[in-house]
C-alpha cells in the first residue's frame, strides 16, 4: 500500500475469482469502523460490478476505481 493511500486496509484479491473478491471484501469490511477506507485490487472482470454492487447495497461508499492495467484499485470507505 502506498503511503498516500487513504486505505485503513487493503485486501489483495489479484488472481482470485468470483465470488471470492466479494467474500473477502465484505469479511474485511465487517473489521473496519464506519469512515474507514478498504483498498481492494482485483484483476477479476467482475469484481467492478460485484464490489460497486455490494458496496450500495451495505451503505458503504465507493470513493475510486482505478483501472491499473493488469488489475483495478477499488477504495471503498464504510458507510455504517
């Protein structure tokens, strides 16, 4: 994680498959406190649709999706 990272904690999911990027996700966020930020990199195609999904539906805020190349860089700040 790099030191301008607002991320509380990050979660490297890069070779992982659905559903596995959202399980790790959401167990990650269920440890943060409301305001937190969890970074997620994942390179699986349908980890954007899944984690934006996800974090509408939980109150959680997506801040950025960063598109790296190989994989995203997802900033998720936890809304309750």
């Amino acid at each position: 994680m790099s030191e301008d990272s607002p991320a509380t904690e990050s979660l490297d999911c890069v070779g992982l498959y659905c559903p596995e990027p959202l399980f790790q996700a959401r167990a990650a966020m269920d440890e943060l406190e409301v305001g937190d930020v969890l970074e997620v990199l994942a390179d699986d195609p349908a980890a954007e649709e899944d984690l934006t999904r996800f974090a509408k539906r939980t109150g959680h805020e997506v801040v950025s999706i960063e598109d790296l190349g190989t994989h995203k860089r997802f900033l998720i700040r936890k809304g309750r």
